[in-house]
C-alpha cells in the first residue's frame, strides 16, 4: 500500500504546499494501527501472510504485537503451521509464538508444547503456553460441551485447575446421552432406572418432568373417562416428580367432579372438602352452586341433628360464598336462637354447644349470649361463658371485644367473692360446727358456686391476657389437677393455709367443699361403700378435709354388694346396707363376731355408724332411723344391736340410743368423741 502511495506522489505534479502536506500525512498513515479482523481476513489461505503475521509477534511496536496476535488467533488451526515453524526454527518471535500456539486451546498442540518444557530457552514459555491451552481448551468445553471433548480435557490436563468441573460436566453429558438413548416416550421404570443411576444431572431432572408429564396425561384421560378420584392419585405423584407444574385447573376438574358424586349420596364430609378444593382453584358460576348447596345441605342436616355450632357454620360458608341466601340465613338464625338462649339459660345439658353456637352466629347471637352466659357465671356456672369467649379469640373484633368486656365483668365479680369473703373464711367452711347443718350446707353452696366460676373463667381470662388484652390480668399459673389435690391434703395442707399461691389455695378450697356434696351423694346412693372408707381411722373425719379424703378412697373403688373390711383386733367383717322403708341398717357379719365382739372392734364399727348416722339423718328426710347390726353368720340373735331416731327437735339431736346385751351403755365410753351425743 505505501508503494503504490509512493508512485502515485512521485508521477503527479503536486503544490509545494501539498508535498508539505504529504510529508506530515505518510508516516501518520504508516502508524495508523492494524485491524486484526482486516489483517486475519487478508492471511487466510495465505501462507506468507500469517508467516508475516507471526513475524510481527516480536515488533517492537506493542499495538502491532498486540494486532498481529489477535489476528492469528482468529485464524486459528490455519495458523499453527506457521507459528510451529517459528518455534521450530527458533526465531525471535519463538517464545510469543509459543503462547500464542497455546492460546488456541488446540489438543493436537498439547503434546508438542508439552515436549518443549525441557527446552533451555522455550522451557519457560512452553510452561506459560500450557496453561494458556488448559485455559483455552476448558473454554470450549465450557461453550460447547460433549462427552468427547470433556474426555478429552481430562486426559490431556489430568492436573487441571478444572479438572473436577470437567468430570462433573462428564457426567452431565453420559446422563444426557442415556437419556436420549432411551427414545421419545421411554417406559417410566426405564425413566427411573436412569434417575437412579445419575441423581443430580440435569438428564435427572429431565426424566423427572417426562414421568410427571405422562402422569399428568394420564390424569387428565382419567377425569375425562370419570375416575376424579383416580386423577387426584396421579396428579400427587405427578407433583411427586415435578413440584414446579401447575396442576390447580385439572384438581379443579378433579375435585368438582369427585364432590359432585360425593353429593349425589348426600356424603358431605366428602363432597365439601373437594368442592371447596375445586372452587378455590376455579371460582366458576357451577362450583360457586355446588359448593353453596353442599354447605347448606349438611347445615340444615347438623342443626337438625342438634349440633347448631356446626349448622351455623356451615350457613356461614355457604353465606360467604353465595351472598344471595342472606335471607335464608337469616331465617334460620332467628328461628333457632330463642331455643339455643333458654339452653344456656336453664344450664341444660346443651348449654355449652348452645353458647358457642351463638357466637357462631354472629352479632345477634353474641348480643342475645353475653347477658344469659354471665347469669350463668353468676351461679357459679361458668362454662357456658368461658367456652364461648375462648371461640370469640378466633373470631372479628367486635365478638372478641364483648365476650372480653362479658368475661372480664364475671371474673372480676367472683375474684371479689374468693378473695373478700370465701379464703378469709375458708377455716370455718372446712371445719364447722355442724358440717350437715342447713346453715353449714348453704354456705357451702354459695362458696362452691364463686370458686367454680372463678376457676372456670380463669383459663380463658389468661388467653384473653396472653394476647394483650389489658382487661385482664389474672394470676398466670394454672388449678393443680385434682391428683395434685390430693397430695395436698395427704401432706396435711389445708385451704385456710395463706402460704399456699392463690390458684393453688382456690383449687383447693372447693375440692375440700366439693368433697362434702361427693358424701352426701354416696350416703345416698350407696352408704356402706362409704362406711367402709371409715373403719379402723379411729374416730370420725374431723374437718371436710379428711371427709374428701375418705370420699376419694371410696369413689375409688368398684361398686358391691358387700365389703370387707378388716378390724384392728384381727378378722374382718362383710359390711353392707340395706334400706327397709325409713329405716338405714347397716350389717356387719364376720366369722370372728360369732363369739362376740373385742372392744376396739366395736368402737371402729361404731365409729363408722354415728359418723354416717349424722350425716344420713341430716340430709336424707326419707330416713328417719338407723341401725347397726352386728354379728356372725347364721346366728339367729344379733351380738349387738343399736338404734338411732332422728328427734322432731331441729337441728337434729341424738336420742332413743339402744345397745343390746352383752354391751352397755358405759362401754360405749370407749368412743370418748361420742360420749356427750349419747348421752
């Protein structure tokens, strides 16, 4: 190009001033630098150029060294005859040639520069040259990989910097070739097979996605032949394999057909749950219906069936789904409130269930509770009010809001009552004068009602508090169980034991009270059984603290027709009752009593009868009299005999107290405690 430059200026007739201009303008466009893709794009298929370019690999210029190259490693296998030629003959621009020779990444080259290591003056290039081909050579298995070119890398770089990617890549690449061994629509075991034999690769996750696929085609032929429940089962081992498809339309299908059939037999629990699947995925006009009917078919069904907390939750899915039945809803809630509102209010056996249904309701059931729930507490019947505030935490703000304003009022009032006036005066409801007088008996009842309600609400006054609500703040611990209870009592802790925590001292006084009213249903119902629990303690309960604790031992054991019971003395007696118009006899019969009677084992026995015979006369009208009978099997005449009339004086007195032959009266001193009532 210059040449030509030169015989164009020296045939033309030029201005001195354009010779001056040319004189400035040649060596800039001498200097002007190399386009490597201009210089490559000239060599190729041209030996002496690349030999040239190779040449220009040791200019002193650096862009030229830099141009020249570029532009051989765009030619690429076409220039390594030349740069082997540099090297071999050792030319200036061995050594760049070397690098670049490596730079191409060529394996054929490997081998060669490998041999040049040794060399004493390439030695230190050919080093350089090998990384450089290392480099080069990950790049295209990097770019473009197969399982050739990574055996490849792998066996001429065997210490290679990426030598662990390469085998990684490996496998990648003998997975994949497996997998397309295997055909279009290989078998699943097939598909399996491979999955196993190469976990992690990502023909692995391919075989996972084609399993899922031809499940989920299967599952689509299956909703369409009529077998929902059949397409459910494969569309969850369809997500088995491949989480990331979206399945929700064909569960949709699935499950709207699957509640369809399911209601066609009136199974709700059945229907609803994959109606609510279907209508949840595809809110459409027809699962919207369905869904609706089913909600209001087990409704009507559970609220004629009794179980209104259910009805009316039901009508309220079905409600919230389909605003038209408003008035349907409605209907039913103001036919059916007065009813569940006078089960609460009576305390009948439905009152908790009415209760939670009202707050089901809504609004106007919780207006029309709250006012019946806390006349209930007022009793000490605090269930109704306490379950209903606990379902409220689940519900709006404004149902939390009244059943805690209703709940914080109850608990505070009977807070009030345990705290002022029952634990002040626990001692004297646990150890009376006379524990079964009508006074002692209604001070017992009174007391029991606030300590049942109090404990009653305290679980669901700490809920409300656990979540914030500043109207509560009751004590955080919580009734020991009544197996704790005991323990209590057995280490002689009473109620009227102010060391004791509050909760504890609360639980505990109306266990105590408790245990009276447990006494007199037994004496009632089954009085020997009682008085078994109270031979051989020596005397008579003293407080309704040892009364629990005779009532829990007897409440233990089975019901029966006779027991027995062993005497201090030795031998033992089969104790039983039996109730002969207004008349309570106790028998005692025992082969050890044929002969008679040791001392302290009468006055156990007599121990036992004027403790029940007080307890008897004071709450049972139907008795006017008692008897004890003791003796041994088959005699005709009774050891002893004594009798024991309720006086027309009240409060009942001891009175017409006889005691056959061989006992008298002055042998009964044996039982000091009774000595002033016999007397």
């Amino acid at each position: 190009m210059l040449w030509s430059l030169w015989r164009f200026i020296m045939g033309a007739r030029l201005s001195p001033v354009l010779w001056l201009c040319l004189a400035f303008a040649v060596p800039a466009i001498a200097a002007a630098p190399i386009d490597p893709d201009v210089a490559a794009a000239s060599a190729r298929g041209n030996p002496k150029a690349i030999a040239k370019l190779v040449k220009s690999l040791n200019s002193a210029d650096a862009a030229e060294r830099d141009a020249a190259e570029e532009a051989l490693l765009i030619l690429g296998v076409e220039a390594i005859p030349s740069l082997r030629a540099a090297i071999v003959a050792k030319e200036p621009s061995a050594e760049a040639a070397l690098g670049v020779l490596g730079a191409l990444g060529h394996a054929g080259s490997v081998t060669y520069i490998q041999s040049l290591v040794s060399d004493p003056r390439l030695g230190g290039a050919a080093k350089i040259a090998l990384v450089k081909a290392n480099e080069a050579h990950w790049q295209k298995v990097s770019e473009s990989p197969t399982l050739a070119l990574c055996d490849e890398h792998l066996k001429l770089f065997p210490e290679s910097p990426h030598a662990e990617e390469a085998r990684r890549e490996r496998a990648e690449q003998a997975a994949w070739s497996a997998l397309v061994a295997l055909g279009a629509s290989p078998p699943q075991k097939e598909l399996e097979a491979l999955i196993a034999a190469h976990p992690g690769t990502r023909a692995d996750a391919k075989a996972k996605k084609m399993i899922a696929e031809a499940l989920f085609d299967k599952a689509d032929r299956a909703i369409s032949d009529g077998r929902p429940w059949d397409a459910l089962v494969l569309l969850e081992e369809g997500r088995g394999w491949d989480p990331t498809f979206n399945t929700a339309r064909m569960e949709a299908r699935a499950n709207k057909a699957l509640g369809r059939t399911a209601a066609a037999k009136s199974d709700w629990d059945k229907a609803i749950p994959a109606l609510e699947s279907a209508w949840k995925a595809s809110p459409s006009n027809t699962t919207t219906r369905d869904l609706s009917d089913a909600y209001v078919a087990r409704g009507m069904e559970r609220l004629n069936k009794g179980d209104a907390a259910g009805g009316f939750d039901d009508l309220n899915r079905a409600l919230a789904v389909d605003p038209t039945l408003a008035d349907k809803v409605a209907n039913e809630r103001a036919d059916r409130m007065p009813a569940l509102v006078n089960e609460v209010k009576t305390g009948s056996k439905g009152k908790v269930a009415a209760a939670v249904a009202l707050v089901v309701i809504g609004p106007e059931g919780v207006k029309a509770l709250i006012p019946v729930a806390m006349e209930r507490a007022a009793v000490g019947d605090a269930q109704p009010l306490s379950e209903a505030a606990k379902v409220a935490l689940g519900g709006d703000a404004a149902t939390k809001a009244a059943l805690s304003a209703a709940l914080s009022q109850s608990f505070t009032a009977a807070d009030r009552a345990v705290q002022t006036q029952i634990l002040p005066n626990s001692a004297a409801l646990v150890r009376p004068e006379d524990p079964w007088s009508p006074a002692a008996m209604r001070a017992r009842e009174t007391a029991l009602k606030d300590l049942t309600a109090w404990l009653g609400l305290l679980t669901a006054s700490q809920l409300y508090a656990q979540q914030g609500d500043p109207a509560h703040r009751p004590p955080t611990d919580s009734p020991p169980p009544d197996a704790e209870l005991v323990g209590y009592l057995a280490k002689g802790a009473r109620p009227d034991q102010a060391s004791l925590p509050l909760v504890a001292r609360v639980a505990l006084t109306r266990y105590v009270l408790d245990g009276a009213a447990l006494a007199i249903d037994m004496v009632r119902s089954d009085p020997a059984k009682l008085g078994a629990q109270l031979v051989g303690r020596g005397r008579p309960p003293a407080d309704l603290a040892q009364w629990r604790e005779v009532v829990d031992v007897a409440r233990g054991g089975p019901t029966m027709a006779k027991w027995s019971v062993l005497l201090p003395m030795g031998g033992n007696v089969e104790l039983s009752h039996q109730f002969v118009g207004n008349t309570l006899r106790f028998q005692a019969r025992g082969q050890s009593l044929a002969a008679g009677v040791a001392d302290p084992n009468l006055s156990e026995l007599l121990v036992m009868f004027f403790a029940l015979s007080r307890l008897s006369l004071s709450v049972d009208p139907s008795i006017d009299r008692l008897e004890l009978v003791i003796g041994g099997p088959g005699t005709s005449v009774t050891t002893v005999r004594a009798r024991l009339s309720l006086s027309r004086v009240k409060p009942p007195v001891w009175s017409n107290v006889e005691i056959m032959a061989p006992y008298t009266r002055d042998e009964l001193a044996l039982i000091p405690e009774l000595e002033a009532e016999l007397r």
